[in-house]
C-alpha cells in the first residue's frame, strides 16, 4: 500500500499525557487496593472515559486505507470482541492497583466527589459518548470563536487545562506510538503491505509531529469548550487550578498513561484479528 499517515482524528478525544513506559519503571510504596480503585474510576468517571475507547474502533479501518463500510457485520462483531468494555476496565483496575498510591486517590476522590467534581464528571461523562467527534469539534470551535471575539479568558483557561494534563508534553507521541503500534501489527498479521520498514515509518510520523501536535492543541481546545460551556468562568478556574495540583498531576499521569496503553493494545489485537475476514466473508 503506499503509506499515508492521516492524523488519528478520533485519538484526540483522549487528551494527551504520559506514555506507559514512563510510569511502570517504579510501584508506589503504598498501591490501594482493588476495590477502592474501583470506586475511584466510577467517581472521577474514568470509567466512562475508558468504555469510550470502544468508540474509535469504528475509525480504525480508515488509519489503513480501507473503507470502513466494506467490513460489514463481520467487523462490528469482531471490534465489539476486541473492545470488550468490561475486558477493558480489568486491565485498568490490574494496572492502577500496583501504581495509583492511596495519597493521590484520596485526594482525586476527594475533589471529584464534590458538588463542582460531581458536575464535571456528569459533563466529561457525556462528552466521552458522544460518537460523532465531527458534531463535537464544530460546536466547540464556534464556542472558541466566540470567545476569542468577546475577549473571554476561558481560552487561556483552556490551554492552561491542557498544559495541566499534560505536564510532560509528551501527548503527541504517546498518540503517534498508538498508531506506530496498530500498523505495525497490520502489516505483521498481513492485513497491510507498508512500502515503509519501521524506521521509516516513524522519521515519517517525527515530520507529520508538527501538524499532529497542532491538530491536538485544537482539538483539545475545542473539546474542552464543548465540554464545559455550561460551567461559569469561575468554576472552570477552579478546575484548572485543581488539575494543577501535584497529586492530582500524579493521578492523571497514571490515568492517561493507563488509557493509551489500553488503546494501544486493543487496536495491536485488532490489527490481528482482522487477519481473520477474507473476502468470503461479510465484508
């Protein structure tokens, strides 16, 4: 195939943090238990935020050139598997109970669990479901436009929101090593033929790095207009300054590290098991 990179569109919806190799060198001393992490990811809404990775399995085709619609029933049978939302929580709790320590929990929890926390959760939440990310993007810029034209501060707050998740700069890569890994896999399992080795692959992905990081930056701002346009300037002020807040830097590393490996994963299996559907098949 002659290898184009379109930017992973449905990936933004993630907003950018730290890659899992990053975090899983050191265990904190204290990890929580399984159950407290449980009642965790169900206050903070990560819950949600990880069964909305099932949403991007309909975008995956179009990361290998091939027309999503082809697949027919034979594909939405198989990502249904592959991204099997109560698999997907299992790995998190796996994950998160050998590295979430009870300092930061506690303190996540804490915030969450109130009035404001509570609101933001409900809005994040119903964010994630949203399945058109097209329909999602459009409002949030026409909300950005307005706020650029009236002269609000809520786009400074925004970009400070993304700066506080992802403290380390490291979202763009974390993105592009989803879709280093899901490629590779196709063209391992034969789905895909790459006139690129991987080395080429990824000093093509470092010169798209620029647009993707753009896109990104975009995308999170128009998200994050879209997600909280009912909360006052003051509450998402308060917000940010939450998010700022060392352990609560501590919690979405872990988070968002958990949330890309997750993704990374599913689409590597993915990648395999459409090795499966040949042209005999539905599809």
């Amino acid at each position: 195939m002659q290898m184009t990179l379109p930017l992973p569109v449905f990936l933004m919806r993630f907003l950018a943090a730290m890659w899992l190799g990053c975090w899983a060198v050191a265990q904190p001393a204290a990890a929580a238990d399984r159950a407290r992490v449980e009642a965790f990811l169900e206050v903070t809404g990560f819950d949600v935020a990880l069964d909305s990775i099932a949403l991007s399995a309909s975008s995956a085709p179009d990361m290998l050139g091939v027309d999503a619609g082809a697949f027919g029933s034979q594909w939405t049978e198989m990502s249904e598997e592959v991204f099997d939302t109560a698999q997907m929580r299992g790995l998190a709790l796996d994950i998160l109970e050998n590295t979430l320590d009870d300092e930061a929990l506690d303190h996540a929890s804490a915030f969450y669990a109130s009035d404001l926390g509570k609101r933001l959760v409900r809005a994040e939440n119903s964010s994630h479901l949203v399945e058109d990310d097209e329909v999602k993007q459009l409002a949030g810029n026409r909300i950005i436009s307005d706020l650029v034209k009236a002269g609000s501060k809520r786009v400074a707050m925004y970009q400070r929101m993304g700066s506080a998740i992802d403290a380390a700069g490291t979202g763009v890569k974390a993105l592009q090593q989803i879709q280093f890994r899901f490629l590779m896999a196709a063209a391992a399992a034969g789905v895909i033929e790459m006139d690129l080795d991987a080395d080429e692959l990824r000093a093509l992905m470092k010169e798209q790095e620029g647009e993707l990081r753009l896109s990104l930056q975009a995308s999170s701002l128009a998200a994050s207009a879209y997600t909280y346009q009912e909360f006052s300037d003051a509450e998402v002020q308060a917000y940010v300054e939450a998010l700022e807040e060392e352990p609560m830097q501590r919690v979405y590393e872990l988070l968002n590290a958990v949330q890309y490996e997750i993704t990374a994963n599913r689409f590597e299996e993915l990648a395999h098991r459409m090795a499966e559907l040949t042209p005999g098949q539905d599809i």
